[in-house]
C-alpha cells in the first residue's frame, strides 16, 4: 500500500526515527512485529535493492501509521532514507511475524536490548505504559554511550510511569558516564535481579552476535529456551 514520510526525528547520535502516513488506511498489529518497506525513488541504489522488513517501532495505539528507527549508516537504503524529505513516497505492507510481547502478564520479564534492538522493545513499552498493563520488566540497555542511546530519556521518565518498570543502562565506551559500564553477560544479569536466573521470561534484542552470545550464556547458566527470546538485527 502507498504510504509517505510524515515525520523524520533524530532520537540519538546517528539515529533515525522515521514514521510514514498510511494515508487514511489503519492496520492492526502487535508490539514486536516487523513490516516491509520499499523506497520508491531512492536517491542511492545497491545489489540489495529499496525494500527492507523492519521492526515496529511505534505502538499499535499510534493509528494510521507505522514508524521505523535506524542508525544512519553506509548503506543505500539508510542513506536514501536519510535524504528522502517528508512527504516523500513509499510502498509498506501489512504488519507480519511471530515475535511479540508476551500475553501473560503473570511472568516477570527481562527485556535485554544491544543498540538498536530496542526499537523492538520500545513498541513494547509504549503500549503497555498506553493500555497501563501489568507488567513486571527489567530492561537492560547497552550502548557505546550516552550519545547514541535511542529514547534514552524516553526510558528515564517509562521508568517513573510504569509501575513495574526499572530500567538499567550501560554504557561500555564512554569515559564521562558515571552508570554502569559493563557489557551485558549472565553475571551482569544476575546482579539486577531478586531471584535466580531461571524465574524469569528473557526477550534479547539486538545485533546477532550480542543476542545469541547473551541468550547462550541464560542457557548455559540452565534458564530453559523457552524461556529465552531471541529477536536478532543483521542490519540493513
């Protein structure tokens, strides 16, 4: 379906926001889900062409459009998207994927995101903090630093809304950060949490090499897969 750039926001150092009109359609979809895209007269081309499938950043609340968020990097795609101006065309279809938040609020939940694999989980936090759901959620976040922290103050003021939310941020370059500056493993885990490691629900989101690193050690450390959520970022 045709859709256009509404809106552009740098949400961190590098860090794109970009949120398209559905044009007067709506779409239903869960928080975790991804959509496809094509660019429509990109400035920049490559061998991998002008469509890509994307996490949702926004929530399903957010009526009539679909959001993306993305380091601005060397590819056509990033950079076509960078310079593309509001108003601007694009094909989107239908949100898709199995990924999503889990129904059962019953559980206690660690949510662990590396750089841009909280897009996934900002969906996430965005509608329960709209639909003021009880959840019970750890978030984990590393970044090289505070500069290139998406929605890093977004989080902050989660935190103070949501009853059940404590957020936790590492920062594992950045000499002026006075936080934790660790790398997030099953210790670093361990360490924020009331219980062992097997009483909880894990959702890891970011690059592949992080999440199946992280998610391998939560299995090594004996947390069952099932209870460990892998949702990787490969880049695009």
């Amino acid at each position: 379906m045709k859709a256009q750039i509404k809106e552009k926001t740098e949400v961190a150092k590098g860090t794109l926001m970009v949120v398209f009109d559905l044009l007067g359609r709506e779409v239903d979809f869960v928080p975790g889900q991804y959509f496809w895209i094509e660019l429509l007269n990109p400035p920049y081309d490559d061998e991998k062409g002008p469509r890509r499938h994307i996490s949702i950043v926004t929530s399903p609340n957010d009526r009539g459009v679909l959001g993306l968020a993305t380091r601005v990097r060397d590819s056509a795609f990033k950079r076509s998207l960078a310079e593309m101006p509001v108003g601007a065309d694009v094909d989107v279809e239908d949100p898709k994927g199995d990924f999503h938040l889990p129904e059962d609020t019953s559980k206690e939940y660690i949510f662990i995101a590396g750089g841009i694999g909280i897009t996934v989980l900002r969906s996430m936090l965005k509608y329960i903090a709209e639909e003021k759901l009880p959840y019970r959620i750890t978030l984990l976040y590393s970044n090289r630093d505070r500069e290139s922290t998406a929605f890093f103050d977004e989080l902050q003021e989660r935190e103070q809304r949501i009853e059940g939310l404590k957020v936790v941020f590492t920062m594992t370059e950045d000499p002026g950060w006075q936080g934790e500056t660790r790398r997030i493993d099953a210790d670093f885990i361990r360490e924020q949490l009331d219980g062992d490691l097997g009483s909880y629900t894990y959702i890891v989101s970011g690059p592949p090499g992080m999440v199946n690193g992280v998610a391998d050690q939560l299995e090594g450390e004996g947390v069952p897969e099932e209870q460990v959520i892998r949702s990787r970022f490969s880049g695009y």
